[in-house]
C-alpha cells in the first residue's frame, strides 16, 4: 500500500489543533470527518472569485457558478457509478435526502396498510420519517431484528419482504456498531417481488467502493460531511424510473416549468427536487472531496482502516472489564464499547481532557440501545488520517480512567 499518513495528515489543518493543551486526538468520524486544505480552498474559492446565482443568469459569474456546481454533480454520479447525471439530486445531506424519498416516494405510491421494512441497526433519520408517513398514511414500519454480534438475522426474510412490502430501506454500515449489511442479498430478495430498495450510506462511501448500478438499488443517499467534505450537503440517487413518477418534495423556483394561479407544471430531472438556491458551494465543495478521496483511492483507505481497526480491537480487549457492542464477521472502523461500570459520558469526558475525541451515547440508534438493555456506548471511530499511535493514546487514556474509577 503506497500512502503516505504523515503526507495525508498534513493535509488537514485542524489535526494541528491542540485540545485542554494536548495534542489532538480525533477518533469521532462517524459523526463528522475533517477537511482537508483542498476541499478548504475550493469553498473559499467560490466566494472569492465566481460567487453567483446558477441556473438562472446570462452574466459571466453565473455561468462559470452554474458549471462548477453541475461538475460537481458529474463528479457525484461518477463517484457511484449513477447512469445519468440526472439521477443526482443534490439534499442538505442524508437525513434530508431519506425524507425527501419517505415524503415523494410515500405520497406518490404508499397507502394504509403498506409495509416499509428497515433494521434494527438504523440511525433515527432512517425511522422517524416513516413513522412521520405512519401517522399521516397508516403504514406500517416493520424491522429485520439483529442477533448479540450485531448482524442482520435473515432467517425469516421471506415473511418479513412480502406482498405488503412496498419498500424496503436500510442502512449500508451501521453508524453505531460498523456493521456492514449483506444489502445486494437484500436488494436482489426485494426485486424478486418487485419491491425498490433505498440504501442509506453515510457511513460507506468514505470506506468502501459503491456502484448504484452494481448493486441495483433504487435509491442510495449519503452526506458530504463524513466523507471529508462541507456540511449542509449531500445527494440522493435515484434510479430516474422512479424520480420521474414522484412528486416533488419541496416547492418553490427552480423546480417548476411553468407556474400560473390555474396551476403548474414541473422542471425536469433532477432540478423537479431542488427547489430554491442550492448550496453551490457545498456542491463544489463535495466535489473536491470526491476528488480527494479518488486520489488516494478507496481500496486504499478500505485497508489501512482495516489495520486500524484490527489494531485497536486487539489493544483495547487487553483493558480489564471492556465490553464490545458489535462484532459482526464483516464490518467498517467503529468500534462500541463500555468499561466495567463507567457510565460513557464520564468516561468521554475525562478522554476530552487528555485530547482525544471519541463519542458517547445513544448515537441516535435508540433501538439499538434498547436491544442491548444498555443507555449508550462509547464509540471510536476511524479514518484515513488517524494511526496506531492515535489508538496507543487511547488505549493508555481509557486505561487511566478505569484506574481512577478502581
């Protein structure tokens, strides 16, 4: 593997930051990542030389706006291998993203009694919407259950993907417990009976490969800001079959065609979804993430993550009283944890005090939670610019904690 850490390290200028006077130590990239000078630069460069309202001026800075943000979108269906460039539509990020399919695609196609089936793994964005539609529509909000590693228990997947199951919705890795989900079984299984597939991949596409086209889903959604790009921006992909027969979510310009007080007609895809000014700069932004990620390459990152991860496991089983939440055979850098008694909160807090970043709590996976009877974990999560001497500081920081807590 020819990367060089250091080299990558220095490319983000927040990890020269010092915390409560030590060095800092960021292990909570499931929640956000950082950004490197280049993403940095192509967000300032926006306002700096070509900041303008696109798609809808003859002037030159339109123009030269407009084309960044529509290469921005190339760059988006590249990324996942999407058809079209149409098939990208630009969201605030994943949670938006997931609303907009339980809003149009729910509108346009769900009535009382339908099923739309999710995991016992997903983050609160891949539940409440459809809970949302269940109080507005009458679904019903069904869930594949887990088993103590983690992993999805497939066992019963017929009785639960059936002639009810209008959708099916589910996350690639799980945000909590890194879990990655058999989601091409899962999708193949659905379309046997004709049932589309929305994958949520905030937490895969900064650590693995995604071909939208490979995998067959009909729609996949991500966020710009956990794969070292700006908050504020994401996309969704959508098989254009499906775009196309779906209301829109939002209205205003942009999204229309024409418009009189008789009525209107919509734009064409994707802008029928991208109501108002969107976040040019955001775009741009992913756009030079992308770009980014692609030069170091995701094998790459995939392996060096996965040494990472091996790493830590094995130097964090030799703290006395730890306990891991999710083990599954396959699964992406996040490790979930408790020590002995601790509650996580104090424990999270007395490691900020040493520098080092790791999350606690329920990380918005309450079910989760619910089925291992517990309040919440400490999470520690990886990327491309964290090492072993990252996890040694770790490792020694918990080890000082338990000490003090006897």
């Amino acid at each position: 593997m020819s990367i060089n850490i250091e080299q990558i390290r220095s490319d983000f200028p927040i990890l020269k930051e010092t915390v409560h006077g030590k060095p800092l130590v960021y292990l909570d990239n499931a929640a956000t990542t950082h950004k490197p000078q280049v993403v940095i630069d192509a967000v300032s460069e926006v306002y700096e030389k070509y900041n303008s309202n696109i798609h809808r001026g003859v002037h030159h800075l339109s123009n030269v706006c407009t084309q960044a943000h529509e290469d921005a979108r190339g760059k988006v269906q590249q990324f996942l291998n999407a058809k079209h460039s149409h098939e990208v539509v630009f969201t605030r990020g994943t949670t938006e993203a997931i609303n907009l399919v339980a809003h149009s695609f729910g509108e346009t196609f769900l009535n009382q009694g339908d099923e739309v089936l999710v995991t016992q793994l997903e983050h609160h964005s891949n539940i409440v919407p459809w809970q949302l539609l269940e109080k507005r529509k009458g679904i019903v909000l069904k869930y594949i259950p887990i088993n103590e590693s983690g992993e999805l228990i497939l066992d019963n997947v017929d009785e639960l993907i059936n002639a009810k199951t209008k959708l099916v919705s589910l996350a690639h890795i799980s945000n909590a417990l890194g879990t990655i989900n058999p989601i091409k079984e899962i999708i193949s299984k659905a379309h046997t009976l004709g049932i589309p597939v929305m994958v949520d991949g905030a937490q895969a596409v900064q650590h693995v490969e995604v071909d939208v086209q490979a995998l067959d889903c009909d729609f996949y959604v991500f966020s710009g800001h956990k794969l070292y790009g700006p908050t504020g921006i994401g996309a969704l992909y959508g098989k254009e079959e499906w775009l196309n027969k779906m209301e829109p979510y939002q209205g205003g310009g942009e999204m229309i065609k024409t418009v009189s007080f008789e009525g209107t007609s919509y734009n064409e895809l994707p802008f029928k979804f991208e109501a108002g000014t969107p976040d040019f700069s955001g775009s741009v932004g992913l756009g030079a993430a992308i770009d980014y990620v692609n030069a170091i390459g995701l094998d790459n990152i995939a392996q060096y993550e996965q040494e990472l991860l091996d790493y830590a496991t094995e130097r964090l089983s030799t703290i006395p009283n730890i306990r891991f939440f999710g083990t599954a055979k396959q699964k992406a850098s996040v490790i979930s944890f408790l020590v002995g008694d601790i509650h996580p909160f104090d424990l999270g807090t007395m490691l900020d005090k040493m520098g080092i970043a790791v999350r606690t709590g329920h990380h918005c996976a309450q079910p989760l939670m619910q089925f291992f009877n517990i309040p919440g974990t400490i999470r520690a999560s990886f990327a491309i610019y964290n090492t072993k001497d990252e996890v040694d500081k770790l490792v020694d920081g918990i080890s000082r904690v338990a000490q003090l807590f006897g």
